[in-house]
C-alpha cells in the first residue's frame, strides 16, 4: 500500500501562483510515477502532470509552460508549480502514485484550486 498527503491548495485570482505538494509513504517500489490529475465539477478526472522515477516528463497540453512538474526520488515527494493561473483551471487536483509495472495506481484526497478572475 502506498499513501498520499497532498498540501498547498486554495484561492488564488487569476494570472496568479500556487504550489501543489504531495508527499508518498508505504510500499515505494520502482519503477513508478507520480503526478498530478484534477477533476473539475461535471468533468471526469484528467491528467495534468506526471514524472517517472527514472525523470521522464509529461503534460497535459492546457497546461504546457505553465505548470511545472518536479519530484525527489529520496524523499518520495512530487510539487506541482503553477502559473500563470485561469479560471478553468479551477479543480479538485489529486496526487496519484504508480506502480507502472503492474499498473496500479494509489490516490490522494485531493486538494481544492479555486482560481477567480
């Protein structure tokens, strides 16, 4: 088992910065991933960041150069840095753990964005 506590959600306006962190405990095997999902109301849960282990890199297109993704391998952590923020980028936003080789995938609670314009 692995668990996620995410921090660092909140209100911000527009054009403004916010920094997601989500901390792993539990049964931390490689090869894995962690990253970021977000699901906002009447939407299904979409990507919006993930990084490997090995420090491989993927964004969603929306938030490409806008987002940055970063994680420390040591300490089992992963940050979510966001600028540049918009309305519609206003949801829940969920930590997600991987183990890429079976395919299993742990959760957070999620962690509320509310960005104003």
């Amino acid at each position: 088992q692995v668990q996620l506590v995410e921090s660092g959600g909140g209100l911000v306006q527009a054009g403004g910065s916010l920094r997601l962190s989500c901390a792993a405990s539990g049964s931390i095997f490689s090869p894995n991933a962690m990253g970021w999902y977000r699901q906002a109301p009447g939407k299904q849960r979409e990507l919006v960041a993930v990084v490997t282990d090995g420090g491989s890199r993927n964004y969603a297109d929306s938030v490409k150069g806008r987002f940055t993704i970063s994680r420390d391998n040591a300490k089992n952590t992963v940050d979510l840095q966001m600028n540049s923020l918009k309305p519609e980028d206003t949801a829940v936003y969920y930590c997600n753990f991987r183990r890429t080789y079976y395919g299993v995938n742990y959760w957070g609670k999620g962690t509320l964005v509310t960005v104003s314009s």
